[in-house]
C-alpha cells in the first residue's frame, strides 16, 4: 500500500508539473503559477481556474466569477464542456459529479491534462459541441405542439449548421487565407507603384539626356540587344558553374572507381576468387551495418537535437518576474543550508564534549586494535603449527622408511638432544598459544560487553538525535570514520604502487642506459656512414646536373636536327610531286599539239582553241582596265575609311565620358515592365 500510494503521489506530481508548464503557455499565460501554489489551492480556486481555463478555450462556456453562481450549475457547465469535447472519465457518472462539486484532486487533475493535452481538438469539438447541444425540455411541456415544433426547427437548424460548417472547414482546407492574400494584394500594389514612379524617374532622366528624340527607337532596341545579351550572358555562365560541377563529381567518381579498380586488382593479383568474394562481403556488411545501425543512431540523434530546439524554441521566455521569484528561491534553500551546517557544528561540538561516549569510543577502538593483532598471532601460530605438524608427519614417515637401521652411541644423543629441544620448544609455544586464547577469549567478551553499552548509548544518541531533529548523524559521522580508514589503506597501497611502479621507471632507465651504452658504436658508425652517403649524394648531384645539362643540349640539338630532317622531306615530297605533275602537264599539252598538228579535226581544234586565246585576251584586257580603275579610286577610299574610323574614335570617346561622368551603376540596362529602357 505504501508503494501504491508513492506511485500515485509521483504520477500526480508528474500532472501537476504538466498542467502548470500549459498554463504558462498562451493562451491561458499564467505566469505567476507554479507547482505548490497550483497544488494548494481551495475546491473553489480549483474550480475557477478550470471555468477560465475552459472559457479559453470555449468563450460559450467561461464565467468570470464563480461564487454568483449556484454550484449545481456550475458543475453541470464543466461536465457540459467535457461531454462537448468527447472527454472519457476513468469513473462513473455520479463519482465524477461528486468529485467536480468538492474539487478533488483525483477528478479535476486527470480531466485539466486531457483538455491541456488535446487544446486544438477541444477547441474544434467544444464549439461544434455548444450549437450542437439538445436543448433539454421537461416532460411535461415536451408533448405541446409547439415545443415539438420548436425542436424540430432547432434540429433542422443544427443540420444546416453541420453543412455549413463541413462547408467551411473544407474551404479553409482548399483555399487561402483572404487575409494573408490581401496583404499580399497590398504589398503588390505598393511594388508596382514604385516600379511605375521609378519607370517614369528613367523616362525623364533619358528624355533630359536624349536631344533628338528620333533616336530613342534606336537607343531602345540597343537597350533590348544589351539586355539580350547580359541574359545569354547569364545564362552560359550558369551552364558553365554547373558544367564545373558535374566535372568535379566525375573526377571525383573517376578517382573513387580508380581507387577500388586497383584494390580489386591487387587482390586478384595476390589472392583467389574467394578472397575475393570474401571482401566484398566484408564490404557489404560493413555497408549493411552503417545503413542499419550508424546512420539511423546519427538520424536519430540529429532528430533529438531538433526536437530539443523546437522545444527550446516553444518554451515561452522568462520574465523577470519569474527571475525575481527563482532568485529569491535559490537565497531560501542558501539560507537553509547554513542553518543546517551550524547546527550540524553544534552537535558536533556537543558530542565531541561528551566526554564519556569519546572515551568508551577510545576504548572500544583500542580493544578492536588488539584484538585484530591477537588474531594475526593466532593465524601465524596456526601456520607454524601446521608447518611442524606436516615436518612431523614426514620424520615419521622417514623413520618407518629407515627402520632398520639402529641409531648408536653419539648418533642416538645427538637425536636425543635435538628432540628434547624441540619438545621445550613445543611446550613454551604451546604454553603462549593457550594464554593468547585465553586473552583472545577475554578481549572478545570485553567486546561483546562494548558493543552492547555501545549499542545503549548510540541508541540514547538516535533519540537526542530524532529530538534535535538531526537523525542519522552518529551513523554518517561512522560511515565517514570508516570510509577515512578505507582511504588510508587505499593510500598505502597507492604508497606501495607507486613504489612499485618508480623501481620500475629505474629499472626501465638502467635497461635503457645498458642499451645506449651497446648502441653507443653503432651510432658512431652509423654517423660516418651518414656523412659518407651526403659526400656521395653531393657527387651524385653533381654529376647528375653535368648529366642534365649535357643531355638538355643534345636533346636541342636532335630537335632542330629532326626539324630540318621534317622540313627536307616535306620540300622533297612537295618537288616530287612537282615533277610528276609537270610530267603529266607535258603528257597532255604533247597529245593536245598532236592533235592538233595531225589528227583528223585538227583544223577545227585550232580555230577553237585561237577563238578561246582570243577570249582570254579580251578578258584580261578587261581586268587590267578595271585594275587601273580600281588603283586611281584607292586613295579617296582610303581617305573616306579614315574619316570614319576618325568618327568612331570621336563616338567611342563621348560614349565613355558620358558613362564617366555618370558613373558605372547608373551605365546599363532597366527593364521595368516589359520597356527597354537604357540609362546613361
């Protein structure tokens, strides 16, 4: 029963913590709240707090005041608004009335962290809930005419009100926010009359500039091709960053399938099919375990970070009112504390007066003391009597061994002397065993007799303790005395470790000055070896420069070698291919002369080919007279191209003033509204 009731009381301390944390939260925003003053309020507080808490989240349901209202009706509008919400009480219906009319605990905490807990629906289902509520009629009047026809407006009434409301829900679901679309419409506006106060600014500035206006058609389609061209512009240095992009994943898979293509051929090379197969299933559970376990711990935890963000972020902030309040808390509990540490000193002082209790403490410690030293003696006694007893067993087992040989003469007294000795010896520690019983056995009752006063007195002491109200003091300042002789035993063995541990530092030290001292020739060897290797090495650089060098100015001097060899075989092949044509050239011009000289149509051939040198001539004299026009025109063409490259310098020179004069960022291109306007 007692565990039940610590549950009970943790589980409500846990909805207390609950309910206080969602009041402090809008839209309820009781800040001064906290857990003892929401815990000790009145049946009536109790009840006033929920009526506003359920106002707030019903307007149709709250009362300002609820001690000008009967109690019944007050209930009833609590239970009202449970039923409007779908609230399930884990109790009865006449229990939970009770419970709302006296404000028990036990009723009101569970239903006030529903509701906190379920705000949004409560809020959807508590105002469906109030229209939707059957207006109750006594019995008496429920069979008039009237009446019935009032219900049935009534219900008729609620059915329109169940479409229309789906009607809304759903467009509130489908549509926007008219409210964020006006704002929106009104941010709109505000831009389009900037970008038309600024358009109108550009036409006026242009038209201040421009004498002419016939070149503002020209001015504009300039505008619209720079324009066109910044755009183009733009766009190729988009494709390029993006093209840079895919370049560098490539190289990077590139690098990657390189990588695993030589570590896969080395494994071929040095290994079997199966060692293979047996990486790449290592590989695949690795794979298998970081999809499985590393990823999700890592998904798992950065959801926990934002969960806590979010939380952080949902916390409402500290006023400083809160602040006051929690500073002057941290100051109570301080102030507590010292009152505690100054009484704990003054019961310590007080028992450290009793002069009684500390001497019986001496005395019990002491005997303790001796009797540990009593039983060590007693354990080391026992041992060496085990030791005599086993050496006796084996001299008797020697004896039986040897028996027949007979000792004589000296050898017999010489045997009797050492076993009489022993005898004596035997006695005297047989003699101090049994007085160190008989006083074990005498500091054991003198013990018992100890511990009983002590359990007396520590039992007066748990009274004055229980009556100082500081109980448990005497077996804490106990429990301290032994964990103090636990440290000082766990300090001597740190002693004893780190002796230890400092004999083998120097045995360390020694091995290592031992071993420097046979390093100690093999170093020095090694250093003229050093020595001779950077001689070498300066050789060895040398000659590899004069190697360098040498090689550098045969390699130039192959080169043009190569290069002139290019050159005569190219004019050697570009000559034989001269000469064959020439060869055929001769071939045909000696068929054409033959047969004009001797063939058959030779007469006609000639008048053909003396018409066609004819023609020729005529039309190279035509040539020779254009050129000659041609060369008396080229000195006024030159002038004229002068003139206008004199022209275009005189442009290029006012173009780059103006855009001096006027700055770069006002030089170039607005569009504002489809216009092409260019700005000087």
């Amino acid at each position: 029963p007692h565990r039940v009731q610590r549950v009970s009381a943790m589980l409500a301390g846990q909805d207390i913590t609950f309910i206080v944390n969602k009041l402090k939260e809008p839209p309820f925003a009781y800040s001064e709240l906290t857990g003892p003053s929401f815990s000790e309020k009145s049946a009536d507080e109790l009840r006033q707090l929920v009526s506003d808490v359920f106002g707030a989240v019903s307007p149709a349901v709250g009362v300002k005041d609820i001690g000008a209202e009967d109690p019944e009706r007050t209930t009833s509008r609590l239970l009202d608004f449970l039923r409007f919400v779908k609230y399930k009480p884990e109790v009865d219906e006449l229990t939970l009335r009770n419970g709302w009319n006296s404000g028990e605990h036990e009723v009101v905490y569970p239903a006030l962290k529903w509701v906190l807990n379920n705000l949004p629906r409560c809020e959807r289902y508590a105002y469906v809930g109030y229209f939707m509520n059957d207006v109750q009629v006594p019995a008496d009047f429920g069979m008039d005419p009237e009446v019935q026809d009032l219900l049935n407006q009534c219900h008729e009434l609620q059915r329109q009100f169940v479409d229309a409301h789906k009607e809304v829900d759903k467009t509130r679901k489908t549509s926007k926010d008219p409210v964020k679309l006006k704002e929106r419409i009104a941010e709109l506006e505000q831009d389009k009359e900037q970008v038309t106060s600024r358009i109108a600014a550009t036409k006026a500035k242009v038209a201040s500039k421009v004498g002419d206006k016939s070149q503002l058609g020209e001015l504009s389609r300039l505008a619209n091709g720079l324009r066109t061209a910044q755009e183009a512009e733009h766009d190729l240095q988009q494709q390029l960053h993006h093209e840079y992009d895919r370049k560098e994943q490539a190289e990077h898979k590139y690098q990657r399938t390189a990588v695993r293509l030589r570590e896969i051929r080395a494994s071929i090379s040095t290994g079997s099919s199966t060692a293979l197969l047996a990486q790449l299933a290592e590989e695949v559970s690795t794979n298998r375990i970081l999809v499985s376990e590393t990823k999700p711990l890592e998904l798992e935890k950065k959801n926990g970070r934002l969960m806590s963000v979010r939380n952080v972020l949902r916390t409402p902030m500290q006023t400083d009112a809160d602040l006051h309040e929690q500073t002057h808390q941290v100051n109570m509990l301080n102030t507590s504390v010292r009152e505690l540490e100054e009484r704990r000193t003054q019961l310590v002082s007080a028992r450290d007066g009793d002069a009684q209790l500390r001497q019986q403490a001496q005395v019990a410690k002491s005997v303790a003391g001796k009797r540990e030293a009593i039983f060590a003696k007693r354990d080391k006694l026992t041992a060496r009597k085990s030791t005599l007893h086993s050496d006796y067993e084996k001299s008797a087992t020697r004896t039986e061994d040897n028996k027949a040989k007979v000792l004589k003469g000296e050898d017999w007294t010489q045997k009797f002397n050492t076993v009489k000795a022993k005898l004596e010896q035997y006695k005297m520690l047989k003699g101090e065993l049994d007085e160190m019983n008989l006083e074990a056995a005498v500091l054991a009752r003198t013990e018992a007799l100890l511990e009983e006063q002590q359990q007396r007195v520590m039992g007066d002491v748990a009274e004055e303790e229980k009556r100082a109200g500081v109980a448990g003091f005497a077996e804490a300042q106990e429990t301290l005395e032994q964990v103090s002789r636990a440290k000082g035993t766990i300090d001597a063995e740190k002693g004893s470790t780190l002796e230890e541990i400092s004999k083998f530092v120097s045995e360390i030290n020694t091995a290592i000055k031992e071993r420097k001292g046979k390093l100690a020739p093999q170093i020095k060897a090694l250093r003229e070896m050093r020595q001779k290797f950077q001689e070498l090495e300066a050789k060895h650089g040398e000659k590899k420069k004069a190697h360098d060098a040498a090689a550098a100015g045969y390699h130039s001097k192959r080169e043009k070698l190569e290069g002139e060899v290019r050159a005569l075989k190219s004019q050697v092949g570009g000559d034989e291919g001269k000469f064959h044509y020439l060869g055929v050239m001769g071939s045909l011009t000696d068929t054409h002369i033959k047969r004009i000289t001797s063939g058959q149509n030779s007469a006609a051939l000639k008048a053909a080919y003396v018409k066609r040198a004819e023609e020729t001539e005529e039309k190279t004299n035509h040539l020779k007279a254009r050129q000659k026009a041609v060369k008396d025109g080229f000195s006024s063409g030159l002038d004229q191209i002068e003139v206008l490259k004199d022209l275009y310098r005189l442009m290029d020179t006012k173009l780059r003033a103006g855009r001096k004069y006027l700055g770069d960022a006002a030089a170039g291109e607005s569009n504002f509204g489809g216009a092409n306007v260019l700005s000087m």
